[in-house]
C-alpha cells in the first residue's frame, strides 16, 4: 500500500462512520478487484481520473495518469488506484458495473484515458472541444475553438411502424437541459435513450487553487436541491485532510439542515408527482407545506436553501431558542397534515391507478444497475449511509424500503422517509448539545499536506461524493464531485420501456434526478 493509500484509510473513516482500504493495483488486479467486488455484491459508487503534478524540471505535459474506483460494500469502502501506461488504456468495468459506462465516457472527455471495449461516443464534450483536446490535464491551456458540429449516433430501433421523437435538450419552462430521444411504436415505448451533460459546469477544474472556504461555497453548489449534502460531503473530506473533528452541536446543525432538505424536497416532489396526474389538489397542498419549510428555513438560518450554512470545521448559522421552538411546532404540524394527504391520496382511485405499475424497476433490475438512494429503497434496495454516520446513528434510523419499484412504490418512499425525517428532526431540536459552532482551522502548514480526504453524505436523492487532494498551501490540487443521479438516469431508460409516451413526464418526477449536480 502506498503513503497516499494510507493517508486515505487512516484519514478518512473515522469522518465516515467507514472502514476503507485503499490499494494501489496494476491492471491484473484491477480487474480481478473488480470481479471481487462484483461477487460481494458491492456498488460501484465512482470512477474519476488524475494527473499526478510533474517535477519541475519534467515540464507541464509531463505526469502519470491514474484511474481511482471506488466501491461500497457491506463491510465498508474499497479504493482502488490504477496508474496508467503511456497508452492510457485499462480494463474497462462496464460489463461488471454498468454505472461505469457514462463515467469511462466521462473521464476520457475531461482527461484522455481509455478504458478497454468502451462506448467510444462522448458524453460531456457536446462539440464544445475537440477531441483530442482535454480539460483536465496539466498542460490543457484555454479551450480552442469548437469543432464544426458532429451528429450523435443514437442507437437505432427499426421495424415496422417504430417511429423516433425527439425531446430536449432545450425544454418548456424553467428546467435544466437533457436530451431524450423515444424510439416508439404507436404510444409504447420501446426504447429511450438519453443524452446528458448540457449543464458541464467543470467543477474538478473550477475546484483546483481553492481554499477551504471557496471549495465549500462551490460544493454547496453543485446542485442547488441538495446544497446541504454537497457542503457537506465537501466538508467531510476538507476535514478529513485537516484533522478536525466538528464540534457536537455543528454536528447536530448539519443533520437538522440536511434533514429539512429532505423534507422539502420530499414535500415538492409528492405534489408535482400529483400534478403530473392532473389532481391539482395535491399539488397545491404539497407546494404551500413545502413552502412553509422554506420560510421556516429563512427566519432560523437566513436563506430558503441555506447554501452558505455549512462552513469548514462547523456551521455558520445559530438559530435561537424562538427559532427552535417554531421549527419544533412545525414538524408536528407537517406531520398531521401529510397523514391527512396521505390518507387521501391512498384512498383516490384514479391516483392510484396511474402510479400503481407505471415506470417499475424490478428489485434484480436495480440491483444490477446499482441503484442507489429514494429510488433504489423504492425498489427493493435496503441501503442508507445515514445509518452509519454520527449523529444518525444515535437514534435508531428507520429504513423503509419498498419492493413495486413503480412509480406509487417510489411516492409511499418520500411519504415514508419523510416522517421519519420529522421525527428525527424533533429528536435533535429537544437533544440539541451546547458549545461552539466551528473548530479552530489549522494554518496550511499545521495541515496534512498532499493528503487525499473523502467525504460521503447520504443526500435526499442518494449518497453524495467529494474526493478532495490538499497542497502544502491548504488549497486543492485534485478534486472529484459525484451525485447518486450518475446511478439512477440510466434506471430511468429502463422505467420507461414497456410504458406509454405521456407517461414519461410522470416516471421521470417520480424520480426527480439532478442535471446539474450529474453534469458536474
């Protein structure tokens, strides 16, 4: 095991609640690692790429190429790095992980490497960059101009009477790009394929130079539904690296925030589930209790998404004792008043008969695809990082898990995560700890220089991933962002086969995946 191997298991676990081992593998024991995994029922959470930084006297084109994967399984995290031939190329994980198919396509946009028996279409360039130019590496320089325009070689359907449509990038309303094409017959879906990365924002690069505070601020930005998650998770590993340990009542702030996220987000997606079905009603009540969240969100932290409440060593808001009270009184009033919803939408026939048995995943489907997070539970996937991290792991969570894999299976997850995130919400404001908000942030000297931090937040939509490497001057060399919407878009070509064309816009809320924070 090498000396960044090590600064990674013995830096990053005790933030996880995580055992990890990290190796450093050649291409042999990459794919045989690979096919362990696979066997252990393991998932894929990310696979990203790296340059090491050249001597100085090698130049700036100089540096070896790595490949880093990271699984999880029951016993934990495993990391594996690969350094690179000259060729660039390695065992491709596709055909074991099919998540890594988008994420070979990705990283050999963003750096060069070439994984063995790839997709060879690209997924983030979109022809804003050559292809023989990539961002990421030491010597990229400024962009040049854009290529002439090269048709996307979607995957055929033929036979008689199978007809394509075409949605996006571009949609009606206020909605971030993603590109949709249906391969039909009459109104069945045989087929969709999907085109994603329109929103590549260039956050690995964005990152790189940073401090501590900048790198959260971005972190709380890379989708703006799961700002607390990405701080987080960005946090988590600024931490990691530094050697802090949060104090208690920061720890119990962060959970409370990321709990409100949930709730907010679970509250707007129920309703605009019910308007997707034309009952109007639902979505009326579900969007005023979701607005109600964000106004309490104001007054107690200062912003409707308290984007800039999480600060490295701590948090930066102190709601008072007023403020705590009414956060308190309100989730017992959104609790009877989401009972009292629940209750009608489970007694609304024609509501039930659109959700029930449209878009399903089977639980042996969302296995193989690994998915993770609301979607996956509401297939059959028993898996929550929340029970593992401090200070979740204190109160017993509930993991409610649903097997229809449909889109009433995915409804009854949010109704069910949603309770027992009020729950657990009432259980830190009547248990909420005294002391300081934010540990003292050592210099960049008193940091650990060139070490590698990882941070992992169970987010509302699933687990979210920072992967960070400081320099000596406490500001980041290297930097991986990972949204759980990677896992779960390609469930939703998989939802969609087999349903009617107008039931899309219902199987894709039901779902409610990130552009943003996938295009990263």
């Amino acid at each position: 095991m090498s000396r960044d191997a090590q600064a990674w298991q013995a830096r990053t676990w005790e933030h996880l609640g995580l055992e990890l081992e990290a190796v450093e593998v050649d291409a042999l024991q990459w794919a045989e690692l690979a096919r362990r995994m696979h066997d252990r029922g393991a998932r894929l959470l990310s696979l990203w790429g790296e340059q090491a930084e050249p001597l100085p006297a090698e130049g700036p084109a100089a540096g070896s190429f790595a490949v880093l994967a990271l699984w999880l399984h029951e016993q934990g995290l495993q990391l594996a790095s690969l350094r690179l031939p000259p060729s660039l190329l390695y065992p491709g994980l596709h055909e074991t992980f099919p998540v890594a198919a988008r994420l070979q396509r990705a990283l050999r946009d963003l750096l060069g490497p070439q994984a063995q028996g790839m997709d060879a279409r690209p997924w983030l360039r979109h022809g804003a960059w050559p292809a023989d130019w990539h961002p990421l590496r030491a010597d990229a320089g400024e962009r040049p101009p854009a290529p002439p325009p090269e048709a996307y070689a979607y995957v055929p359907v033929q036979g008689r009477g199978v007809h394509e449509i075409g949605v996006g990038p571009v949609h009606a309303g206020i909605i971030e790009p993603g590109q949709f094409r249906f391969s039909v017959l009459g109104e069945q879906v045989l087929r969709l394929e999907q085109r994603l990365g329109w929103t590549h924002k260039g956050v690995a690069r964005l990152l790189r130079g940073r401090d501590a505070e900048g790198t959260v601020r971005l972190g709380a930005r890379l989708s703006g539904d799961s700002t607390v998650a990405g701080a987080w998770a960005t946090c988590m590993a600024l931490e990691a690296c530094a050697g802090v340990e949060i104090p208690r009542r920061a720890l119990w702030l962060r959970a409370l925030l990321l709990e409100r996220e949930r709730i907010a987000n679970h509250l707007g997606d129920i309703g605009a589930i019910a308007g997707d079905t034309g009952l109007a009603f639902g979505l009326s009540q579900f969007s005023m209790l979701k607005e109600q969240v964000l106004r309490a969100n104001l007054r107690a932290f200062g912003a409707r998404w308290p984007m800039d409440a999480l600060r490295p060593g701590g948090v930066s808001c102190e709601p008072d004792e007023q403020a705590l009270r009414e956060l308190d009184e309100q989730c017992l009033s959104l609790r009877a008043d989401a009972q009292v919803l629940l209750a009608a939408f489970e007694q609304h026939a024609g509501l039930q008969d659109r959700l029930r048995g449209t878009g399903r995943v089977e639980p042996e489907l969302a296995r193989s695809l690994g998915m993770l997070g609301l979607a996956g539970r509401a297939s059959g996937q028993a898996l929550d990082l929340r029970a593992r991290m401090a200070p979740y792991e204190r109160l017993e969570l509930r993991i409610p898990v649903h097997a229809g894999g449909d889109v009433a299976a995915r409804v009854a997850q949010r109704f069910d995560e949603l309770f027992e995130s009020l729950r657990l919400c009432r259980e830190w404001l009547r248990t909420l700890p005294e002391g300081t908000l934010r540990a003292a942030w050592p210099q960049p000297a008193a940091a650990h220089a060139g070490g590698w931090g990882l941070g992992l937040v169970e987010g509302w939509r699933g687990p979210v991933l920072v992967a960070l490497r400081m320099g000596p001057d406490g500001r980041v060399r290297q930097a991986h962002a990972h949204d759980p919407s990677w896992q779960n878009w390609p469930a939703v070509e998989w939802a969609a086969a087999r349903d009617i064309v107008a039931d899309f816009p219902l199987i894709n809320k039901s779902f409610n995946l990130s552009y943003s924070g996938h295009d990263g």
